[in-house]
C-alpha cells in the first residue's frame, strides 16, 4: 500500500459516502415528493441510470484527460448535483430531484473505475490485493454515510436537505485528495495498440461473459434490496435510527472483507470465491423472508454486503485478465454499462414491488438473478476443465 493507494483508498470511501448516504436518503425523499408512491425509488434509479448513459462518456474523458483529470471532473459534477438535490429538496420538487440524480450518475459512473485504477498504482504481482483493499475503503462509507445521513436529517427545516449540502463537502474534500495522487501514464497510442482488438470480440470471451454477468446481476440483487429497505423499514414501523443502524452493518459487510478478499481470491481462485459470494446472498434472502424484526433487517443486510464484496471483487478480477493495457477503457465502459443497466432496472423494480406487492415478494424475487449468477459460474467451471486437465 503505497501513498497512491491509501489516497486512493479514501477516495473510494468518500465515494461510498456519497453512495450509501444517496441510498439512505433518496428513497424517503421521493417518497415524500412523488405524486405516486411507487415513485419513491425514481431518485435512485436517476442515479444508476445516470451512471449507464455516462460510461461512453466517462470512457472517452479517461482515455483523452488521463485518470486524474476525469475523476477531478466527475467530483465536480458530483458536488454541483448534491446542491440541486438540495434546492430540489427545499422547494418540492419531485422532478429536480430526479434530474439532479440523473446528473450525479456521472460521478457514480467515474467513481466505479477507482477500482480498475487501483490495479495500476500497485506491481503485478498485487493486482488482486490492491483492488480488494482500495474496496476496502468503503467501510469509511459504511460509517460515514448513514451517520452523516442520520446527523444532518434536521440540520435544515426540510428533512434531509441538510445531507445533500453536506455531500457537496464531502466531493470537494474528495477533490483536494485525489489531486494528491500520482496516476502513471496512459499506454501510448502508437500505430501498434492505437486500440487494440474489437470491443465485440473481447466480449465474447467466457471469462469476460462471466465477469460481467456475475458482477452486474450480483450489484442488482444487492441494489434491489438495499434500495428498498429504508421504505421497508418504515413501513413495518421501525425508527429512521433503526434504518442508519441497518445500512451501516450493510455497508460493513460490503468493504470490511476488503482486507482479506484479495488474499482469498489468491490463494483460492476467483470462482470458488464468486461461489462463496452466491451462497452467502442465497442466505441474506433466507433470513429476510424468516420475519421483518430489526435483527434479521440486521443480519440479512450484513450477510449481503458480504455476499456481494466477495462476488463483486472475484469478478472484477476476473475481468483484468480479459483484456489488454490498451483495451482498458473500453472494457472496462462495457462493464460498467453492464452494471448501471442492471443496477437501473433493479432501482425501478425495488420502489415498485416493495410498495405494491411487499418485502416478502421482492425477496423471492432475487432468486431468479441469484441462479442465474450460479448457472454462469458452473458454465465457465466447465469451460475450464480442459485447461485445469
């Protein structure tokens, strides 16, 4: 762990402050604002599905600006978007909300590739460990954001318009890091890796199949039910401190691995890890559909967070072998979409499924992503078996 790393670290944990304090907030925000209930999640959805049409974007910036300048800009979007949500928040209005969330994506978008980031401020050799730890640094979100979100509710008479003010520090502080951090030079554009192979082509490869599905579908069911929890909780009459206390082991659960998921994934391999990861959603679903008490909201978002660092982390790794240093920036835009697609329809569906058909029906409903991510897993198991021969 260099000075890069750790700055990036930090980075990464204001970015997931920014995140799950957006999770905590939006919902009973646009609760409170929608002409229609199963509206409520729309501000998330803005949020991802800004995020989705800003890869191409985000991918163009990175390869002309270099990293640093990109992530610089996408910080100032994101401060400038937390004061509309404010504004929104201050006058009523629904649509603002969600507009400025829309905007925010791209922050959300640009953030996304701190990850790929970190595997080029460390040696080879640590790729796998540099890109767990730098994760890792979401646990400052984990506390961070519901704290921040739970202190600031009243700062203002307009519930939790204080939070969105406060998330404007909490980019620039972001922005005054990141300008600490020495990226390495972009791959030259030269005639012999001006772009390197088809983008069609590095997607078609079963590791990359593989990486993106798992990893998209995988953020979607952790979307899913993240998103609808603060609206769930409310419903079953328990307390906005009950909600914080519920994101925060959520989101603990999501980066604490962080530490010791590399060395995992090193030793072990990245699918038995994703495996892991599969069975450890599978029993966040169990315990949430077992009753809705505050220590299984507790448990079950917990063992969530857990499930979803190990298979997000696998197939991020998964995916740094698919493709080459010049092909970085288009791989990496393609998993992203992958992501921000699945996590836009996922927001939709929580608001709509939680308000009308309930807490129970939107568990059940994560089974089918889940075997779906299973039956992707014992694909490329058997695609290798040749190879391991």
């Amino acid at each position: 762990m260099n000075k890069n790393l750790w700055l990036l670290t930090f980075c990464q944990g204001l970015f997931l402050t920014n995140n799950v304090t957006f999770i905590a907030i939006n919902g009973l925000v646009g609760l409170s604002l929608a002409p229609l209930g199963w509206m409520a999640t729309l501000p998330v959805m803005g949020y991802v599905v800004g995020g989705a049409l800003s890869t191409g974007l985000v991918a163009g910036t990175q390869k002309r600006f270099g990293r640093k300048t990109s992530f610089q800009f996408g910080l100032l979007v994101a401060m400038g978007s937390a004061l509309v949500c404010a504004w929104a928040a201050f006058s009523s209005q629904f649509w603002l909300l969600v507009a400025a969330t829309l905007v925010a994506g791209y922050y959300n978008a640009n953030a996304q590739l701190y990850r790929f980031a970190a595997a080029e401020l460390a040696a080879p050799a640590f790729k796998e460990k540099a890109v767990s730890l730098v994760m890792a640094g979401g646990l400052m979100g984990a506390i961070a954001g519901p704290n921040l979100a739970a202190a600031t509710r009243s700062l203002t008479t307009v519930p939790f318009a204080g939070a969105y003010l406060a998330l404007a520090g909490v980019a620039l502080l972001a922005m005054l890091l990141l300008a600490a951090i020495d990226f390495p030079p972009a791959p030259p554009n030269g005639p012999a890796g001006a772009g390197g192979r088809p983008l069609g082509e590095i997607m078609r490869q079963p590791a990359f199949i593989v990486a993106a599905s798992a990893g998209a579908l995988g953020y979607g069911v952790m979307n899913l039910l993240m998103a609808a929890t603060p609206i769930a909780m409310q419903v079953c009459g328990l307390p906005f401190s009950d909600t914080a206390l519920v994101l925060e082991w959520h989101v603990i659960g999501m980066f604490a691995p962080g530490f010791f998921t590399g060395h995992l994934i090193k030793r072990f391999g990245t699918l038995p890890i994703m495996a892991v990861g599969l069975a450890l959603n599978a029993a966040c679903v169990l315990i949430a559909l077992s009753g809705v008490q505050l220590h299984q909201f507790v448990v079950a978002l917990f063992l969530l967070g857990v499930g979803w660092n190990f298979l997000f982390t696998a197939s991020t790794t998964l995916a740094l072998s698919t493709y080459r240093p010049e092909e970085k920036d288009k791989a990496q835009g393609a998993l992203n979409f992958c992501v921000f697609a699945v996590l836009a329809l996922s927001s939709l569906a929580s608001g709509v499924l939680v308000t009308t058909q309930g807490w129970t029906l939107l568990n059940m409903g994560s089974l089918l992503p889940l075997a779906l991510i299973g039956a992707a897993i014992g694909w490329l198991a058997w695609q290798r078996r040749p190879a391991l021969a």
